[in-house]
C-alpha cells in the first residue's frame, strides 16, 4: 500500500523542521523565500495532500453533514437525498447518508456513526418505529444542528420541512367525492407515523365536510408492504357494505391494493376508484394509470439543506425553530374519475 507524503516526510528530505514546512505550506510570512519554494517544490513532486480532515477538526470544521432516512428504495428518499446531495456538493460539503430501514435500532446506530464522524449537523426522516426520542434530545443537548424533513416529532423543538399532508389528503377525498363516491375507506401508514396522521386528519375533514360519518371501519393501518395492503384491500372488499374509493398513503401500497382489485375481479375504476401519495414515476406506467399527489420533492430537499446550514452558519441562531409547509398537486389519472 502506498505510504502517504505528510508533512514529516518533506522536512525530513529538505531537513528543516515540521514548523517550517507547515508556515510554507500555508503561505504564511517569516520564512524565506527561496525555503518556502523548496517545500512547495518538494510537496508538488511527492504528490503531497493535506490531511483535510485534521485540519478541520483543529478548526471544529469538518464541512460534513449527515443525513438519515427510513429506505432508500423508496422514490420519495431517494429523490430528495439526491436533491440534498447536490446542494451540499455546490456549497463544498460533503454529505454522509444512512437509512434505518425502518428501525429504530438502526436509527440509533446511525446517529452514534455519525456524531463520531464529527458531522456539522443532522437532516433526518423519523424510521416508522421511531417513539423514544432520546437520542435527538441527546443531539441538541450537545449543539449539534438538526432538520426533520418529512416524518418529524412535535416533541422536538426544531426546524422542519413538510408538505399539507392534512390538506392534499382533504383534496385527495374531495376529488374522490366528487367523482362519485360515497364510502371511502382509507389504507394508512402505522399509528406513530406523523404524515400518515395528518393525512388521516384530511381524510376525516373531507368526509364531514360532505356530510359523511366516518367508519372506522375503513380505516387499515399498514407497515407500507405491499401485502399487507392487498390483504387489507381483500378484507374490505369482502366487507357486506363494500367501499367504492380508497384513499392510499403511499404508491407502493396502491399497487398492493390494485393487484388485490386485480384477483377479486373488481374494475378500476368502475366499481372502485383509487387515489395514492408520492406520484411515483410507475403512477403513469400501470393500466390503469393511478391518480396521485405529487410533492415538490427537489424543493423539500433543497430547503432541508438551507435550513441546516443556516443553522450551522448561525444565522438563525437563537431563534425560534423555522417551519417550511410546502403545497401539493393531485395529478387525476384513469383510477380516479368518474365513468361516463
């Protein structure tokens, strides 16, 4: 394995001290001139890389940032990690990115990794069995920055970035009310999940609205598997008072649910129509095409990053927390509108 040049090297070669080489090194005055061109020739030659992180380090400066979220396979994470990673490249950061796959003890694991790792500050997406949130406490006891984007926790006094995740869900039922539908039932997230709640509050604001009493009957809770949305859409399609719309928290679980539609023989939409979250480029791909609500996913990412480096910068500092609410869009497709 190749040794590394440091700074010993070069004095040793040149036989002056470390001291020297370092002053040359860093353009710095009181060494002469023909000396200080020796070192930058020698370190040229020998390849001669600083080491960025001790440097750094010496300055509490490491110009990394951490970020954690439940699954990259998910498009949502995926794209908004790949909108965070760009703007941290463009403002000379470097980004180091874990996921939990859903578990709280991987979450656990990630931050002790990454405070070790001497980040700057946190960007996090809560794992769906996230309830005990010691560890962030933990975090902001010891001045570490951090931003929640998507799944966040009241209990935290931080900034956030989120969508109306209440209200594109009120419009979600809307739509499926005016296109006919009269018994919504509403395939959501796990009880603890922030977003699946709020989208629960829009999904009940709209059915009151209409004057429709919710039946909690209709409400299924889901791990975000796919076959547990097939067989909850099984379980209500067998119902003797059957729903004819369904509001699903996630793409990945409506093509759960379609594929249950599929094996029972039940046409979308026709007899039952279908709107999703996340908009999920597969959306437009499946016969039939799926109606969805698309969020502003490279903003989401590009705000997180802002609101931590202002943070880390300080010039929020002292302030309260800053709370970015972005707005939605319902993209109609086939599995949604009315039948003429």
């Amino acid at each position: 394995m190749r040794h590394q040049v440091t700074i010993k090297d070069i004095a040793k070669q040149l036989n002056v001290s470390v001291a020297t080489v370092s002053r040359a090194l860093r353009d710095l005055p009181d060494i002469h001139p023909d000396t200080k061109k020796s070192v930058l020739d020698l370190a040229a030659e020998l390849d001669y890389q600083p080491n960025v992180l001790a440097t750094s380090l010496v300055k509490s400066k490491t110009k990394t940032l951490g970020l954690i979220v439940p699954d990259l396979g998910y498009y949502f994470f995926s794209t908004v990690v790949k909108s965070i990673e760009e703007a941290a490249i463009a403002a000379g950061y470097s980004l180091l990115i874990t996921q939990t796959q859903e578990s709280y003890e991987r979450e656990l694991i990630n931050i002790q990794n990454l405070s070790r790792s001497q980040v700057e500050g946190i960007i996090i997406s809560l794992s769906r069995e996230t309830v005990n949130l010691d560890h962030l406490n933990r975090l902001q006891r010891r001045g570490i920055p951090l931003v929640f984007f998507d799944r966040d926790s009241d209990e935290i006094h931080a900034s956030k970035v989120m969508v109306d995740n209440e209200q594109s869900a009120y419009e979600a039922v809307k739509h499926l009310l005016e296109n006919g539908c009269k018994r919504i039932a509403f395939l959501a997230g796990p009880k603890n999940v922030s977003v699946s709640n709020q989208r629960r509050l829009g999904y009940l604001r709209a059915l009151s609205e209409a004057g429709i009493e919710a039946d909690p009957s209709l409400i299924f809770h889901s791990d975000y598997f796919q076959d547990t949305a097939k067989s909850q859409t099984h379980i209500l399609m067998r119902m003797d008072n059957a729903p004819d719309g369904i509001l699903v928290v996630s793409d990945r679980l409506a093509l759960g649910v379609l594929m249950a539609l599929r094996e029972l023989k039940i046409r979308v939409p026709e007899d039952v129509k279908i709107v999703s979250f996340n908009n999920e480029p597969i959306c437009s791909v499946v016969s039939p095409t799926i109606s969805s609500v698309a969020q502003p996913l490279v903003e989401i990412g590009q705000l997180a990053f802002k609101l931590l480096i202002d943070q880390i910068e300080g010039k929020n500092a002292g302030d309260a927390p800053v709370i970015e609410v972005l707005k939605t869009q319902l993209m109609v497709r086939e599995s949604s509108v009315r039948v003429k």
